[in-house]
C-alpha cells in the first residue's frame, strides 16, 4: 500500500512541477505506475470470475487479500490519472492501461449484498457445528436462498437437506402413530403442509401425515367428549345459561372431530341440554330481532316516513309475540288519520278543480255560440235605426209632393 501511494505522490508532484522531467525519470514513473495498475486488474479480473459463477462470498474474500483490493483500486484512481494518461504519451512512453473500476463498483455491490448473509452464514455453520435437527437448519437455508439467491449452492443444499428431511419424517410418521403422539404428528402434517418446501413433498406422504392426524384428533376428541358431557348436563341442571353455552360451543366441536356415530349414547345424554340452550338462543334471537323491528318503526315515524313504509315495518313487528308498543300504535293511528285528512283535502280539491272547468268549458261554448249566431239581429237593427235617423222635414216634403201631383190630377 505504502508503495502503491509512493508512486501516486510522485506522479501527482510532476504534474505539478513548473518544468519537465527528463526522459529517464518519466520512464521509471510511467513503469511503476503500469505494473501498479496490471497487478490490480489482473486481481479484479479474478474476483470478477468468481461474481460471475455466483461464488460472492469467495471473491470477497479474494478482494480482502492484503492489500485489499478496493483500496488499491481506490488510491490507482487518482483525480489526475487522465491528465497523467496524456502527459506519458508527450514522451512517446507505451499508453497507460485503464483500471477496471466497473469490476471494483461490482465487488462494492456484493459487499453490500454480502451484509445481511454473513449474519445467516455464521448461523449455518453454527447449527452445523451443534448438529442441529435438519428441519432448523433448513429454515436458515431458506433464508440464505432468499437472501442470496444468485448463489447456487444454497439451491442445492437446501434441495438435498429437503429431502434428507422428508426421509426422516417418513420414518418418524410412523413411530409417533404407533405411540399415539397426537403433538408430533400435528407438527408432522403442519411443516409438509407448509409451502416453503422447493422441494415438495410427495403426495403420499402428506396424505398419510394428514390421514394420521384426523385419526389422532378423533381419538383424542372421543376421550375428552365424556367428561365434556358431565359438565354440559351439571351446567344445563343448574340453569346455568353462560356456562351451559360454553360447554355447547365446545361440544360441537368435539364431537365433530370424534366422529360420534348417530346412535351414539352420549348423544342421549345431552341432548336435553343442547335443545334447551338452542331454545334459549332461539328466545334471545326472536326478542332482539322485535327490538329492532321496533326501534326501525320508531326511527322511521321520527323522520315521518311514507305510509307505506310504516306500513311494512309495523306488520313486521306484529309477527312478534310483542307487536306494536301502545305509543308507537297511538303515533300510527295520528300518522293515518292526518294521512286520511290530506286524501280527503286533494279529493276536495280536484273535484273542485273538475266542476270548476266543466262550469268554465260550458261559459265558454254559450259565448262562443252568441258570437256565431248575433250578426244578423244587428244588420237588422242598425238599418232600423238608419230609418229613424231620417229628419222629419223629409217626409213633410215627401207628403207635400204627394198632395201636389194629386191635386193636378184632380184637375
């Protein structure tokens, strides 16, 4: 390292000297600095390999070789090294090579990869180390597959520890039957169930795990179901309604796993309080649905429901044994007869509404029929009139003339 960062000082001072170099001095430099950077790609190139077979951990290990890697990569990086690239080449020295600092920014990424699985590698080898059982181990690997999973060998470990594990349960199935085991084949059937497998287990074996467990829980149900009908019956004599469901609920449950067949006795013996806490249930079930027919008819009178709707929801809490509260009829009864009122009130108005337009249709036919028929009268009326217009010198003038021409006739 001291050396490596020797040959930068020296390079960074030239490129600030005032002069130039002789030939020889920038020959030395130039070589020094070349050796420098082949020696660390040819180390970068290494550890490159090894990223690209999926092998992190071991071209981590190749970068921190002392000196590490990185920091050589870091110091042959200089600000300059370009303007120095083209300072060499004034002196018609051979180019300088480029450091392969891609290769180094991939190494910082698997470093940062690498973090969270050296807490599950020191684990692995912990639990190797202490024998663990296979199935504690192999939640490590699962971890270490999703952690790293561009590393392979965990693949391939965890595929052959998978199948080491199901071997062994094969075998365990069968001893914890035969001792009755309820716990153990409970926990058998529950990790073959479990879908964290990448290597599933065959379907035999998980049938025969969950094929065991019915069986065990069954018999496990059927010795409890004894004692849990003396406790439903001591509840059900002591009308004690809290604990009688209790039992209740329990029961059901037991007897489903136990298989009770029809005829079983147990099922005579509790039959009295079953039927007694499902009338209970009922009676409790019928009462708070009319409380809440109820309290629907009271919120819709509140917000002066239609009619109709009151209608509906009233008949509906008379079909309980409790109908309609005396208050709620009383509201009802006011709610029709104002109902009734403003029926008979728009009946009112639109027979008025009715007479009124025949009364105004009939005006309107005797007007029409005076207009059509009035223009003769008044022809006649007006000519009269003109005739009692004439002045009355006329007809002494007219009766004059008629005297005349009698008298000359006369004559």
């Amino acid at each position: 390292m001291n050396e490596c960062e020797s040959v930068i000082d020296q390079i960074q001072a030239v490129l600030n000297w005032d002069h130039d170099p002789d030939q020889e001095y920038m020959e030395t430099l130039s070589s020094e600095y070349t050796k420098l950077v082949k020696d660390v790609n040819d180390r970068l190139r290494a550890c490159d390999k090894l990223l690209g077979r999926g092998l992190r951990t071991e071209a981590i290990q190749q970068c921190e070789t002392e000196p590490n890697l990185l920091d050589l990569t870091a110091i042959l990086d200089f600000p300059e090294a370009e303007y120095w690239s083209d300072y060499v080449s004034q002196y018609e020295l051979p180019p300088v090579p480029e450091l392969l600092v891609s290769i180094a920014a991939d190494l910082n990424d698997a470093y940062a990869a690498e973090q969270p699985v050296a807490r599950l590698l020191k684990l692995h080898r912990l639990h190797a180390l202490a024998l663990s059982p296979l199935s504690d181990r192999i939640v490590i690997l699962r971890e270490l597959v999703d952690t790293d999973s561009d590393n392979a060998h965990w693949i391939e470990d965890l595929e052959s520890y998978e199948l080491a594990r199901q071997t062994q349960i094969e075998e365990a199935l069968e001893e914890a039957f035969q001792r009755k085991d309820t716990k153990a084949i409970l926990e058998f059937d529950a990790e073959l169930s479990d879908p964290s497998w990448k290597t599933r287990p065959p379907k035999s074996l998980r049938g025969r795990a969950r094929a065991m467990s019915t069986r065990l829980r069954a018999y496990e149900a059927r010795k409890q179901v004894k004692q849990l009908a003396e406790e439903l019956n001591s509840a059900f004599q002591e009308s004690d309604q809290v604990r009688t469901q209790e039992c209740a609920d329990r029961w059901e449950e037991l007897a489903a796993l136990a298989e009770l067949p029809e005829d079983d006795p147990l099922l005579e013996v509790v039959r009295p309080a079953l039927s007694w806490i499902a009338a209970q249930n009922n009676q409790a079930a019928g009462q708070k649905a009319w409380q809440d027919s109820v309290a629907a008819l009271e919120k819709a009178i509140a917000r002066d429901a239609p009619i109709q709707k009151l209608e509906r929801l009233a008949n509906t809490a008379r079909q309980f044994e409790g109908g309609v509260p005396e208050e709620l009829e009383e509201l009802m009864d006011e709610r029709f007869e104002k109902y009734n009122r403003d029926v008979a009130r728009k009946k009112l108005l639109v027979t008025l509404a009715i007479v009124g337009g025949v009364l105004f249709f009939l005006v309107m036919v005797g007007l029409l029929a005076w207009v059509v028929l009035s223009p003769p009268e008044k022809q006649a009326d007006d000519t009269s009139g003109l005739r009692r217009a004439v002045p009355i010198e006329a007809y002494v003038h007219q009766d004059r003339v008629a005297h005349s021409s009698s008298g000359t006739v006369n004559s």
